[in-house]
C-alpha cells in the first residue's frame, strides 16, 4: 500500500473514530462533528468529504443502522485502518 497523505483534519478524524471504536461506541457523523477540536467551525459536508476522502483510501467505513427509530450514518475504521494508524 503507498503512503496515505492525509491533512491533521483527517488525523484527528481518524483519531476520534478508532477512540470511540476502541470504547465500543457507535460514533455517528455527527457524534464525529462533537468530538473534533474544530466541529463548531466545520461543516458536515466537510467532514463527509474527509469521510469520503479516508473511505476510498479504506481506512475508514460507512454504515446504516437505525438509532432511535431514525436512520443514522454510522464510521467505523477498517483492519487497514487499525494497521496504519495503531
């Protein structure tokens, strides 16, 4: 695999996801938006397209699961991405 470059944005992302993976919590990207040092000065979109960016580098996954009778957008980091980042 050739080396991922990646912005601090998307090192804290990925540092926020294997985190509350870690602790066994189901890290919406909201819930995501909360945890990050800058989320009050950042949109969702944005980190969607961090999101995206750290997803096709498969580091990181998106899910579906249903959260309080509404359907939620759930990141979970992938066995790659526990290799890179651990």
């Amino acid at each position: 695999m050739s080396r991922l470059a990646l912005t601090p944005k998307q090192r804290e992302i990925m540092k926020c996801v294997l985190e509350a993976t870690d602790a066994g919590e189901v890290l919406t990207i909201r819930g995501l938006k909360e945890k990050m040092s800058y989320g009050p000065d950042v949109t969702l979109q944005a980190i969607q397209s961090s999101i995206r960016y750290l997803e096709q580098h498969g580091v990181l996954v998106r899910s579906y699961e249903k959260i309080f009778s509404r359907r939620q957008v759930i990141v979970k980091p992938t066995l790659s991405g526990y290799r890179i980042f651990r």
